[in-house]
C-alpha cells in the first residue's frame, strides 16, 4: 500500500498498523512503542523530503511471525542518526540486537525501515516441567509392565528420535554460536567509536567476567574430585595441546567436527578482520547479520523441540534404571547457587570500600531491579526499573545508564557464566569426567565465551549446554538434566547479571567521575 506523505496519511498509515498489531495479538506495550516510533519516523521523513515524497507500508504475517515495513523513495537518510552522533547509532544497534528498535537499510534507492513486532513470550518452563513430570510416570509405569517393554520403546522408538534431534541441533549450534561471536565482535568495533567511555566499558565487562569466572572455579574446586587433576598438575604438553587445538587446520573442519572452540576462533578472527576492514566489507558484515536472522529463526522452531528432548532422555534413564544420575545431579543447585553468592559478594564488598557505602543500603538500593528479575526470568521486564534505580538510587550519570544498560545486557552475564559452569562441574562429577588443567582452562573459557556470545532467543540455553558438553567431553545425556534445572536456575542467573551490572556501572562511573556520590549514599530515593 503506497500514500504520499502527508498529515493525513501519516493518520492512515498509523491507523493501519495499529489494525495489524491487534490483529496480530501483539502486546500492548509493544503495539503503542511500535506506534509512536514510526509515527515519529514518518514525521522525520516528512520534514525531510515534503509531504511528496512516496511512502510503502507492507504489514506481513507468516507463520505466526509479524513483520511491518516503512519504505520511502529518496536519497539515503537514516532517521536513527541523531546529528550524527556515534553514541545514538551505537546504541541503536544494540537496541535493534535486543528487538527493542526497528532495523534502517537502504536498497534500491529506497530508504526501509522494518519493525519485528514479538508477541509475549510463551516460557517453556511449564513444558518442560510437564515432560520431566511425564518421563518419570511413563518410565516407572514401562518398569511394572512386562520385561522388554520399556526396553522396547527406548531403543526402537525413544533413542533413535533423539538422535535425529541431537543431528538437528548439531547442525544449528555451530551455525549459531559462530553468528553470535562474530556480531558480538563487529559490535565491540562499533562501541570503539564512542572513544574511552566506549572501550572502557567493554573492557571492564569483558574482564570482570572472566575474572569472576577464574575466582568462582577456584572456589568449586574442593567440592569435586581432583585425583586427576594432581597427575596432571606439572603436564604442560597437555595444556599447550589444548591450546593448539582452539587454532584449526582450516575454515570448514571446525563446524564438520562440531569442535566449540574452533568454531568460536574462526568467528573472532573474521570477526576482527571485519572491524579492521570497516565499510570496505560491509556487505560482509550484512551478510552474516541477516545469516544470523536466519539462523535464530531456525533455533526458534528447533526449541520448541526441547521439553520432547526433555522427556525422552529421562524415560531412557528411568528404564535404564540411572535413576541415580538424576539425584546426585541435585549438587548443581547449591554450587550453582554459591557460585553467584561469590560474585555478588564480591561487587557489594568492592563497591561499599571504594565509595564509603554501606553494604545494607546497597543492597537495598539495587533490590528492586534483583526482584522483577527473578520474578520475571526477564532483563527486559526490568529494564525501565533498573535505568531508574540506577539514575535515581546509584547516582549514575545518565549518559552512562542510557549505553551501558543496553549494552551490559547483551554482553556483561556473569551470572550465566556461573551457570555454565556449574553445570560443567557437576555433569562432570556425575558421568565420571576426569577435571584435569586442560578441562579446567576449557571449561574456563568456553563458559566465559557462552555467557557473552548466548543468543537470547527461546532455546539459546540449548545451544550453549550442547557446546559445553560436547567441548568437555560430558555425554549429552547431561544435557537434558541440565535443561531441566536450567528451568528454575534461569531465574536465578537473570537476577544476578542484572545486580552485577548496577555495581560494574557504579564502578565504572566512579572510574569516569560521574557518579553522584550524594545520591549513592542516601537514604532517600531523588525526586524525578
């Protein structure tokens, strides 16, 4: 449907998405933001170019999925640049990565803008919790019928279903992880731009993940076997094997061996040449963008998948009477659980000796955010909460809330990375994995890796598991027992990447001098 830009048209125009988008059952949130943005948009275009100026509105609906595109016939103008500021084209970007900002790309001399309108997510714990629930009935039940039965349905129907789901998700994963870690260093290059707000703020997410990651594995270490890890202790061939070993022999090996590391380092190194080429390659940088739209798209339906993957593997473990694996799996809730104690700790420790606060009114302070997130399994939910308390509460500057935000979100889950790690631990324990250095440095890395890279689509969990274990040389039975505790300890690990981040951007103002220090240590939330 084409209009001429005028008020009247911008009136139909809006009228017609918003016909759309209550059709479509989008949430009502969402609809009025969607609204008001291209409305503000067309208005943009309007003084740009004149009421004149022919304007495109496509509305589309495919398999469930919503699609609304703005184009306009006219010189190249992206209305998302704010008088050419980098720091409003970065900060685009990411918002457009979280799907909270619609996407501008010029083709054909024709300017379009394209909004993916979400309906509410449906989380999948119900599901999975009604597969775990289903797979301890029907394999007690296959466990009282006659001998074979169970056997039966495990090997000639359960196994060979899960195999082809294990091909499928294989043959996803690489594709997937490889997308994210590239993107993710095409972003990095971009935040470069923003001169030393920019690179500190990566530099420090980037750097207190991995040290928190290092402090925490050190703590895990006395509550698991270390037999081999003593034989091991001085064997530095083994270590200098595995670091070889990240470096493939070429570009195409890493995905057909389904090799974690490979793959990942393949992604930085195209990722870097990318930053350092810039616009020579940006169809490049395109090409893999709209690779990765695919790609998610793809692991949208795969995880849907995920509570028949569920069910399946513990049917199989109940008839194959591992009823066992199941209970002493239990461990990953408390060292999961410890694991975030350790970091929070750590923040609230640093942050109240450096700024002269004290540790209860902290705690106090980043409260609010901690609870819609655990409540929610949401940082999007507790976005608006979060910018507030950490404006209003932390005395933040808002330049930095208004980037670090968006862009800690993406990048800055320590509290995933615990959960990675817990799970590497003790999947280990539970199927006899030896923890050696080289599976230490490994699961070190690739768990740091997974936190930062995790696509955040339904299923991204999977993917990350199936990595893990695949790296750590952990069988993938494991993976389905770590899905399902995943389930509740999500909540959990949303809640402490978002506590952290209060206290890293505290941290990192303070670094810049500008953070109101008033504000930080009052009692009394400010006056909006």
């Amino acid at each position: 449907m084409d209009f001429s830009l005028d008020n009247a048209s911008i009136v139909a125009i809006n009228d017609e998405l918003e016909s759309f988008l209550v059709a479509g059952k989008a949430e009502e949130k969402n609809r009025l933001r969607i609204q008001l943005t291209a409305e503000e948009i067309l208005l943009k275009y309007q003084e740009r170019f004149g009421e004149g100026i022919r304007t495109g509105v496509r509305c589309i609906r495919r398999l469930g999925r919503m699609r609304i595109e703005l184009s306009f016939d006219s010189e190249r103008f992206n209305p998302f640049e704010e008088d050419g500021e980098e720091e409003g084209i970065v900060l685009h970007s990411l918002l457009t990565s979280m799907g909270a900002a619609p996407l501008w790309q010029y083709r054909n001399g024709r300017n379009i803008i394209t909004f993916t309108p979400r309906k509410k997510k449906r989380s999948q714990m119900v599901y999975i919790i009604a597969a775990v629930l289903l797979s301890f009935a029907c394999g007690l039940l296959c466990r009282v019928l006659p001998d074979g039965v169970g056997i039966f349905f495990s090997s000639q129907v359960v196994s060979p279903l899960l195999g082809a789901f294990m091909g499928l998700l294989s043959a996803v994963s690489g594709p997937m992880i490889f997308c994210s870690v590239l993107i993710g260093i095409c972003s990095i290059g971009d935040t470069a731009t923003l001169g030393r707000i920019g690179k500190l703020m990566m530099s420090r997410f980037l750097i207190m993940t991995l040290l928190l990651n290092v402090l925490v594995t050190l703590i895990y270490l006395p509550f698991f076997d270390l037999s081999s890890l003593g034989g091991n202790a001085l064997d530095f061939s083994s270590i200098l094997d595995m670091l070889l070993g990240i470096v493939p022999g070429n570009l195409f090996t890493p995905f057909t061996e389904g090799n974690p590391l490979q793959i990942i380092s393949v992604a930085v190194m195209l990722g870097v040449s990318i930053v350092v080429l810039g616009q020579k390659v940006a169809t490049v940088t395109s090409f893999f963008e709209q690779a990765d739209y695919i790609i998610q798209l793809l692991m949208e339906a795969v995880s849907t998948l995920v509570p028949f993957f569920v069910f399946g593997s513990i049917f199989n473990m109940i008839v194959d009477s591992d009823f066992g694996v199941l209970m002493s799996s239990s461990k990953f809730i408390p060292i999961m659980l410890l694991g975030d104690l350790v970091i929070i700790i750590v923040y609230i420790l640093m942050v109240s000796v450096r700024k002269g606060i004290r540790p209860m009114l902290l705690i106090r302070k980043i409260a609010p955010t901690f609870l819609i997130a655990i409540t929610t399994d949401s940082s999007a939910a507790a976005f608006s909460t979060n910018t507030e308390c950490c404006e209003k509460d932390l005395g933040i500057d808002r330049k930095i809330i208004s980037f670090g935000i968006p862009l800690g979100q993406v990048v800055f889950m320590p509290g995933a990375s615990i959960l990675f790690l817990a799970a590497a631990f003790c999947m280990a324990e539970v199927y006899g994995v030896p923890i050696s250095l080289p599976w230490l440095l490994s699961a070190i890395i690739i768990t740091f890796v997974l936190a930062v890279a995790a696509p955040p689509i339904p299923g991204g969990a999977l993917i990350c598991y199936t990595m893990l274990m695949t790296q750590l040389g952990i069988p993938d039975e494991a993976i389905a027992i770590a899905i399902a505790f995943n389930v509740i300890l999500e909540f959990v690990a949303t809640a402490f990447n978002l506590a952290c981040l209060q206290l890293e951007l505290v941290e990192l103002s303070g670094e810049l001098d500008m953070l109101d220090m008033k504000v930080l240590r009052s009692n009394w939330r400010q006056p909006k």
